[in-house]
C-alpha cells in the first residue's frame, strides 16, 4: 500500500520545477541542512556526463556514475570511480575558494552531498529552500532530479513531499561556477567569482495548503492604509480563512483568497509609528491560515520623490551611505548576522544612515538587521558592465534575479531603492533593456524607488535612462581614474534632469599602514586628500540627495595584481580586510556628521 501511494505522489507532483518562492523562511518551521557536506572537485564533469558527452540526468535509469545516483560499490569486484563518503568535506554555507586551498582560483564544476533523515509527519508538505548558490544548480533529492538554477544570489526552492523519506536521503547538488558572456553577470567583474552554496540550505516543512508569499506595507500615496496581497499555495477551499494581526495598531483583518489563492486587501490604520533610522520602529504582524500563524516583524515607512528631493515619511532626508559587498573579512564570502552586524556597524560608526549593497541582491540577514538597526537599503541586481543587452535569455536571466530579491526583501522597511544596473554602456538594446526592468520592477513593488549607477561624461548626467529614474545615481572617480584633484573646487556638474542625484561611487585605493606625501598613489594620504578634495566638488553638485562612497572594506578582486599594494585585494576600502581604518574614513566621518545637522 505504501508503494502505491508513494507512487501516486510521484505522479501527481511536478518534479524538476522550481515552485513559487516561498518568503519569510527564518520565522517558519525549518530545518537546517547547514554543516559539515562532503564535496568532489569535478572539472571534466565526470559525473554529469558519460564519456560521449550523453547527459545522465536525461537517461531514464541513470548509470551509476552519475555522482547524483550517491551509487557505492556492493562488492569488491564492482566498478565505482567516485564516493561521497570518502571524499573531504567542507563547510556550508560557504564558499570554496576560501575553504579549500587548492580552490581559490578554481572556477568550474564542484559535487556536493549531504545525507540526513527526516519524518515527514503525514498530510504535511516538505519543501527544499537554497538561499544561494553560485553560479548555476543542478540538485537532485534522493537521486532524482528537482531542478536547475541560474543566479548566484537569489534564493529557490523545491516541493520534495514526494520524494524525502525517514531515514538515508542524500540530497546532491552540482554547482558550475564557470563564467559565460551571456550570464548576469558576465565574463568581467570587479569582484571575486566565488563558487559553491554560499547562503543557508533549509528544509520547510508546511501544511497542504499554507501561505506562500505576502507583501504588507503601506499603500502608495497612503500612509495610513496598509495593503498588499497574501498568496496562498495549494489553496483549499474548506479552509479559506486568512487573517492578518497587528496588535500594537489594533488590526484584525479577516478575508477570504479568491479561487488563483491570491487575497488582495486595504486596511485603514491610526496612530502608526513610522519606521526611520531614528525610529526603527518593527511591528509583530502575523498572517493565519488554516489553523497556522506565520509571523513576521514589519516596519512601515513611506519613501517618494518630490522634484529634486527624497523624502522619507513626508521629510527630506539626505543618503549617507557607503558601498558595501558581501565580504566576510576573511577572504570569502558574507552570510552570518555576525558578518552582517560587523559591516553594519562600522557603517553606523562612519555616520550612515544608509548602505548600498552592490552589486548583487547580498543575504536576507545583512537586509533584516539594517531593519532592526534603521539604515536604508540601495539594492542591486549583477546587471554589470556589459551584459549581453540583445539577448532575450539574458534579460529573462535578469528579471528574474530581480523578481526573487523583491519577493525575498519587498517586506522590509529598510529597501528603499531597487537598482537596475551598474555601469552600463549606453546603447538602445540596453535602454530597452533597462527600461522593461524598471517597468517590471514597478509592476511588482510600486512603493519604492527605482534607481541604477550610471555612467557620464564631461561632469554632465545625460543618460536617456535618466528618464525611467526616480534617483539618478552616477559613478565618478576623480583623482584615481582621471582628472586632477587640484581642479576639485572648479568643477562644476549639471543634470539633464530635476531628480535627486545620488553619488553611487567614489574613492580611490590606499593600503591601510601605508604611508607618503598626499600625491603618491596607494598611501593612506592619497586617498585621504581624494576624499577631501571629491567632497568639496561633491557638494556643488545640483540635486544632491546622498552619497555612497567607494567602498566600506577592501575586498578581493581577481582584476587588482598590484604586488605588495593590491595583492589580489581592490583596495579602495575606507577599512582594510583586517579592520584596520584609514585615514580616509575619519575625513568621510566628519562630512557625514555635517550633513546631519543640516537635515535635521
Ligand atoms: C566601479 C565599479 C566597481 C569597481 C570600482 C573600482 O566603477 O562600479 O565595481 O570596483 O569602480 O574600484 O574601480
């Protein structure tokens, strides 16, 4: 009877799909796959194809040297050429290049495994959450194939119901860090490509029928409603009670999803207490259905433009920020709250009320501390450079890097701008491409505010994307890249456009102890008169709403050979990798200081 039924599920499941992305993991019932996995450096991708290149996965009854088969020798005389058990181990999440030695250049294919039981308690639904692998997935439960994934920053998932069983699962998953023209991003970046499941892997267990996905924020142009939709999976009609709770605003909300499980609502609210850096005010909000709650902590804050200014809850503000990538300070990749609080806080120390978080949607966690801490939030997508513009895969590719961060983040208050891209080259393919991300954007999250670093010339911002913008934000690299630091005072910026302007970069690279005359490049001294002499220019700019410099922390970057100075490292940190601050950042500190007395 078992057999039957295990088979009737099979059937009636889509397996190889990735369902819809279900958010809020961390206040659901989870399991953690996170630990100790066994891996096996696969460069010729043995495991994934026979020897004439036929791919096991679309076999019927793969060999078993398909590494995803976990297949072990049952005698002596049998041929096996691989063995999970035997092979090392690693630690996930994290990334290979900075774990394993042999891998730090490694760019390629990598198996991991990790076994584990689970029951399953019965009518329950099961569900296999990945926060992040880079670059592409291919992931197999138990032998079979659940799917494959492209993006090394977004999450997905699988319903594996089907297919877990009480003891001896073996979850397998290739990961392909290797790096194509026609990926997001491309071939050339300033960071470092590393490898592996780099976020944490979660096992959600739900009912049949559960709440999915929901966004509950103030509505546009409104801030005293709140609205937004609750999507519930597998929607049971006996069963169609939803709630929403807030009981410090007295709300009780009761409604009803229609027949696709989307319930869409407005509910009028008094006497909100307005999320800020000031008051990074959270609520307890819980969503119920079906006899379950699901809670989470939300902040409501307004964000728009008026003309040249950014206002927040009505007010002008004014973005100090700095550049931040998802760094761990030890030469590997960010995931922790730990690593999270660290970056965040030497933000604070620097004086921002803001962060930008480039150039890839960075971990939930770094996203739900800034709410708790009150800094506002610049995410981006790894549209860098020179992405293929004409390719429809590659926008597809996009927009759906960007569909999962504002699925995965639209509930946090501290978002407050969704960029598109960084650092493009004009052209029309591109400003097609940009504008059908910004009016996706828009279609799915209409409160906040849409954005990308751009590219100028000749200290004009003239940039037909300009016009999609509510925020033109613009890269400038005086005194490193060109120009001359002496002519600071007199340059003078014009815009083609009356919106806030946003300085998205600027710096130059010192490294930390070292030190010289304020002219010779790579001394603390250089990039502290860079700094002094881009911010006098800065502050004539027209329409200037916030900065954020280039970078908070050095960080690894495959492009920066540099020997005794760069080291691999892209130096133009305001803080070194070891923590260490430059003299920079203190001359950052106290503009940043200046700018809040004149917003207050
Ligand atoms: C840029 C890029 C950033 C680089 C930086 C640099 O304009 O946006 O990714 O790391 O310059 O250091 O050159």
């Amino acid at each position: 009877m078992k057999k039957i039924l295990t088979l009737l599920f099979l059937t009636s499941f889509a397996i190889g799909q990735s369902q819809g992305l279900i958010s809020n993991v961390s206040n659901r019932n989870t399991t953690s796959l996170n630990g100790v996995w066994n891996y096996i450096i696969d460069p010729y991708q043995t495991g994934f194809y026979s020897f004439h290149l036929d791919q096991y996965d679309k076999s019927e009854k793969p060999a078993k040297g398909a590494f995803f088969s976990n297949y072990h020798a049952q005698n002596k005389q049998e041929l096996v050429e691989y063995d999970f058990d035997k092979s090392p181990t690693i630690n996930i999440p994290g990334d290979w290049n900075s774990q394993v030695a042999e891998l730090k250049y490694y760019e390629g294919n990598v198996w991991f495994k990790k076994s584990f039981d689970y029951n399953l308690t019965a009518n329950k639904h099961l569900f296999l959450y990945l926060g992040a692998i880079n670059y592409k997935a291919d992931v197999y439960l138990n032998g079979k194939k659940l799917g494959t994934h492209e993006g090394g920053f977004t999450p997905f998932n699988y319903e594996v119901t089907s297919i877990v069983k009480p003891t001896g699962n073996y979850l397998v998953i290739k990961v392909d860090n290797t790096r194509h023209k026609e990926d997001v991003p491309t071939v050339n970046t300033d960071w470092w490509n590393y490898g592996g499941i780099t976020r944490d892997v979660n096992l959600i267990e739900e009912e049949s029928s559960f709440v999915e996905d929901y966004t509950i924020q103030l509505k546009k142009g409104n801030a005293n409603i709140i609205s937004g939709f609750i999507k519930i999976n597998n929607l049971d009609a006996s069963k169609n009670n939803i709630s929403i709770s807030i009981p410090e605003l007295k709300i009780n909300f009761k409604g009803k999803a229609a027949s696709n499980g989307i319930l869409n609502f407005e509910i009028p609210a008094k006497k909100i207490s307005y999320w800020s850096p000031e008051n990074p005010k959270l609520y307890n909000v819980t969503v119920g259905f079906n006899g379950k709650k699901l809670n989470d902590q939300i902040g409501f804050r307004t964000i728009e433009t008026k003309e040249d200014k950014i206002l927040l809850n009505g007010k002008e503000i004014f973005l100090r920020g700095i550049s931040i990538h998802e760094e761990n300070g030890k030469g590997g990749r960010a995931n922790s709250v730990e690593d999270a609080l660290r970056l965040l806080n030497w933000a604070k120390e620097l004086g921002c009320n803001y962060v930008r978080l480039a150039h890839y949607p960075h971990n939930e966690n770094i996203i739900r501390e800034a709410d708790k801490m009150g800094i506002m939030v610049w995410e981006e997508i790894p549209v860098y450079w020179t992405v293929e513009f004409k390719n429809d895969n590659t926008y597809k590719n996009a927009e759906d890097q960007l569909t999962a961060s504002i699925t995965r983040d639209k509930n946090r208050a501290s978002i407050i701008i969704w960029s598109m891209a960084n650092e493009t080259p004009i052209s029309d393919a591109r400003n097609t491409f940009i504008r059908n991300l910004a009016s996706h954007t828009r279609s799915l999250d209409n409160t906040r505010l849409i954005s990308a670093a751009l590219l100028t010339k000749k200290e004009t911002i003239d940039d037909p994307i300009g016009e999609v913008l509510d925020v033109v934000a613009f890269n400038q690299y005086l005194g490193w890249y060109g120009g001359n630091l002496e002519d600071a005072e007199k340059i003078t910026w014009k815009s083609k456009y009356n919106k806030p302007i946003v300085v998205s970069e600027f710096g130059g690279d010192a490294k930390a102890g070292f030190h010289g005359e304020k002219n010779e490049r790579w001394t603390e001294e250089y990039q502290e008169y860079l700094y002094i002499q881009n911010l006098k220019m800065i502050e004539k700019i027209p329409h200037l709403s916030g900065t954020s410099p280039w970078i908070l922390v050095d960080f690894r970057s495959p492009k920066r050979l540099l020997p005794g100075i760069q080291d691999g490292y892209n130096r133009k940190g305001l803080i070194s990798n070891d923590g260490e601050k430059k003299k920079a950042f203190y001359i950052m500190q106290d503009w940043y200081a200046k700018k809040k007395k004149e917003y207050q």
